[in-house]
C-alpha cells in the first residue's frame, strides 16, 4: 500500500495537477484556476438551467427521477469515450514507463496507481454534470440525508466503471493486437477516429429538427429506446446507482457499491496477466527503413529562420499528439465552416442554387475587414501552435541556449510556424464563402491582409505568455498540449477577439468605418508592441533555463 500511494503522489505532482511550471507562485496558479472557472461559468449556467427545467417537466409527467438515470448515463458514455483515447497514453505510452517496469513493483500496483490518477482527473467533468443535477433535484423535490450521502459516495466512485471497462479494452487491444503496440500509430489513429466520432455526433445533432427530438424523448420516456437498453446494459450500476440518489435507498447504494468492487477485481485480476507483455516497447516509436542516398549526406543549404521554421513544422506534423491537438484544430475549421452552410440550409428547406449577392451593402469594406479581423483573431489562437511552442521543446528546451542560433530567429520561428499554419487554414474559408455570397474579388485580398494582420498579433501574443511561464516538465508530450493553461488562455483571447471584432457590425453599423480603423491602428500598435516583448522575454528565458 506504501508503495502504491507513493506512486499516486508522484504522478500527481509530475502530471495531472502540474499545469503550470514548478517555478509559478501558488497565487498565481490560484488566478489562473481562477480564470478557469470563471469561462466555465455560462456553461454551468446553462447546466443548471436545464436540469432546472428537466425536473419540474418530468415532476408533472411523474418521472423526475428518470432525469438522474439519463445524467448519470450521459456521464458515464462521455467519460468511456474520451478514456479510451486517454488511457492508453497513460498506461503504456507516457515517459514513466520504462522507469517503472525495471523498478520491483507489481503490474497491479503500477497499473493501479495510474488508474486512481485517471479517476482523480475525470472528477471535474463528473462535478460539472453530477453537482447541478443534484443540487436542481433538491431545489424541485426537496432533501433528503441518505440521498446526499449516496451521492457523495456515488460521485467519488462514479469514474471507476467506465473507466474499468475502457481500461479493459485497452489492455486486450494492447497485448493481443500488436499493430497498436506503437505510440504514434496509436495516437494518430485515434486522433481521428475521436475527430471522426465528433464530426458524426455534431452532425447528427444538427440535422435532428424537434419533431425528432420530441420523438426520442417520447421513447426514452416510455423505456422503448435502444440507447437506454444498451447504455443500461453497457453499465449496469446506473439503475442502482440513480435509485440510491433519488430515494436514498440503502440497498440500492449497497448493490452499486458490490458492482463496483467486483469490477475493480476482475480489472486487477486482468491487469496482472495482461499488462506486462503489451506495457514492454510501448514507449518507443517506430523508425523509417528509407536508405540514406548521397543527396541526403550532401544537404541542402538554408537561413537560419527558415530551417528552424522547417523544425517547427516537422515537429508538429510528425508528432501525432501535436498533430491532432494543434494543426488539425485549425485544418478542421473550414470542413466545420461547411458542415454548418449545409446543414443550416437543409434546416431551412432549400437548396444552395446561386449565391446571394451582397454588393448592396453599404461600408462593405468595413465589414469584410471587421470579418477578417474576427476570423483570424479566432484562428491564430484556437490551435494553440505558439502558445505551446515553448513549452513543446521540454527538457530539451536547454539545446535554444547552446546552438550559435540568436533566440531571437528560434522564437521568431517558432511564431512563423503559428502564423503559417492559422494564415492557410483562416484563407480557406474564402471557400465555402464563396459558395453562398457573391461579392468582388477585391474583398477576399481585404480579408486575406486584414486576417493576417490578427493572425500575427495573437500567435506573438501565445509564444509570448510560453515564454513567460513555459511548462518544460512532462510525462507526455499530450501534457505539453493538453494541460497547458497558455494554450487555454490562447484559446480565450481567440473567443474575447472574435466577439470584440465582430460586435461592431452588430451594435454600431453607423460608426463601423471609425471602429475599424481605430481597430486596425490598435492592432498594428498592439503587435509591435508583442513584438518588442517576446525579444525580450526570449533573452530572459535565455538566462533562466
């Protein structure tokens, strides 16, 4: 037990709960969970709202405990999902591995340790669904003791099931399909089998009109529904679970509380005969067999920026956790851009014949230009390539201050990459543009100077706050994207950007010609500015590492 716990700790501090540079002050971690919760807010709003208004309509049909059995279904699909892309690059392809396997530990200690860390990392998401669920179910149907302390038992444990059951995959894949025994393979198709699963789910969705949607929560009402059955049957502790919470049945809480002991038995059971043999040269990529000609000995010749440039880009492209989390972020825009155009117009009732003509409007070149600002505002941070530039190099962040390269061409190459990558993917929605408005060509070179101008401002403005307070002590390299709060404070600004550029159109149409100019010289100010500070804060991170 001593060695488990030790394990937990270690992983704890090094992985999850690290999302800043040990060198960060506890105030300013505080700000920044701070931040955090307060852009969760609206979200958790809406939450609540609607499990509000989900118990008093079911309070009339005299169902509102089936309101609980659906959110605990919906936690628990969402968490199996998005584990079962997760955990493998916990348990067998994270930095650790190799150190654990030769260290005299059990498979089930270190599998163990790991999977307590996932369970302890899928609580935020369990609280932003179970807490407003239960809180609405005492504000409509009253209190009750036995109730909150089965749900206090029931939201610790409520990621173990499916967290068990995506594990279990995992560790069958892993030592009986030795394809999938590779890290980047691994990612890389799962990266796009997830982008795949949430272009399909969103689509779906969208294409549901409320005739649909009245249809399927008839039946999930009457209990006719295949999700119900198999979401039941996928994760039998649901009933037992929602009835201890709703009517503070004791048998019930004790009936859930044996179904998940016998799963973390038989997940134990398994991990010792399974995890050695898939968990050994999980860490390692896989290497080309392309013979080296003598084109390749001889080089080719380039300045310093572009082949630090170059770096950066076989960086991001060749990594599959930056792939998927920062180039296809962007790449995914413009195909979102037309799913939505398809989708609004089928909703609508017709068809895409010719497209709408816009040269009446007046100021048009304002509001393209305002459009342009908007859009590469979003784009430039949304895909978080500068805000995690810095942080991507790791430990080998030292190797900036050895090479007779100045930091002023590496962290100008490292924004040139952003900017690049924002730049393409912003001016390929000139595409689907095209197809529903007609407007002289003459606008899209008015979007396309307008856009980069936003696209360069926010991307210094990321390899800036990266060089501020870099996070260069990860596990994985999906900790250097994923659970980095610059790239979350990227992403922000991209949102706080697109809503400041566009509001002019929307609230002020007369004075929009004096607000874009007064914005584009802003702008111009504001990235020489980012500018002359990322020079700095490059030589101070000199001195640092």
């Amino acid at each position: 037990m001593h060695k488990l716990l030790s394990l937990i700790r270690i992983q704890l501090k090094s992985g999850m709960l690290n999302t800043t540079d040990a060198t960060t002050k506890t105030w300013k971690k505080a700000l920044l969970y701070l931040v955090v919760l307060i852009c969760l807010l609206p979200l958790l709003g809406m939450l609540f709202a609607g499990f509000y208004f989900g118990f008093d309509f079911l309070g009339k049909l005299g169902q509102p405990g089936y309101l609980v059995n659906l959110a605990m279904m919906g936690t628990s699909f969402v968490i199996f999902l998005f584990s079962i892309f997760t955990i493998p690059s916990v348990y067998y392809f994270s930095r650790d591995i190799d150190r654990l396997l030769v260290l005299p530990l059990t498979p089930q200690q270190i599998i163990a340790s790991k999977f307590v860390v996932n369970v302890i990392y899928e609580y935020g998401f369990t609280a932003m669904f179970m807490v407003p669920m239960y809180i609405t179910m005492v504000m409509q149907l009253g209190f009750h003791p036995l109730g909150l302390i089965a749900f206090l038992i029931i939201f610790l444990t409520a990621p173990i099931y499916p967290l068990v059951l995506s594990s279990l995959l995992t560790m069958i894949i892993m030592r009986f399909v030795p394809f999938f025994n590779n890290r980047d393979r691994f990612n890389l198709i799962g990266g796009i089998l997830a982008v795949v699963l949430a272009f399909g789910l969103s689509f779906w969705l969208n294409s549901m009109n409320t005739a649909d949607m009245e249809a399927m929560f008839m039946s999930l009402l009457s209990g006719d529904n295949a999700l119900m059955r198999v979401g039941t049957a996928l994760f039998p502790f649901i009933p037992a679970a929602s009835a201890a919470i709703f009517s503070g049945d004791l048998l019930q809480l004790l009936l859930y509380l044996g179904i998940i002991l016998i799963a973390l038995a038989v997940f134990l059971l398994c991990a010792r005969f399974l995890y050695f043999k898939g968990a050994i040269g999980g860490s390692e990529t896989a290497a080309g067999n392309r013979k080296i000609t003598a084109s390749d000995l001889r080089g080719q010749r380039h300045g310093l920026f572009a082949t630090f440039l170059l770096k950066e880009m076989r960086m991001l492209f060749r990594t599959p956790v930056y792939f998927m989390n920062c180039v296809l972020t962007a790449l995914i825009m413009p195909v979102l851009m037309v799913i939505i155009i398809f989708t609004s117009f089928s909703e609508i009732g017709t068809q895409i014949t010719l497209p709408i003509d816009i040269g009446f409007l007046p100021d048009l070149w304002a509001i393209a230009l305002l459009v342009a600002f908007a859009a590469g505002g979003f784009m430039g941070g949304i895909n978080m390539i500068a805000s995690t530039s810095v942080s991507r190099e790791g430990t080998n962040a030292f190797f900036m201050k050895y090479i007779p390269v100045p930091i002023q061409t590496q962290v100008l190459a490292k924004a040139g990459c952003g900017i690049l990558i924002s730049a393409v993917c912003t001016w390929l929605m000139l595409i689907p543009l095209h197809l529903i408005i007609a407007y002289p060509l003459w606008l899209d070179l008015l979007f396309i100077l307008g856009s980069f101008l936003s696209i360069v401002m926010t991307n210094l403005f990321g390899v800036l706050i990266d060089l501020i307070r870099p996070k260069l002590v990860w596990e994985q390299e999906a900790s250097a994207v994923k659970q980095n709060l610059n790239g979350f404070l990227s992403m922000m600004l991209s949102f706080v950007l697109a809503i400041v550029f566009a509001a002019p159109i929307i609230l002020w149409p007369e004075a929009m010609p004096l607000l874009c100019i007064a914005l584009l010289i802003i702008q111009l100010i504001l990235t020489a500015v980012l500018y002359l500070c990322m020079k700095k804060a490059g030589a101070r991170l000199l001195r640092q590492i």
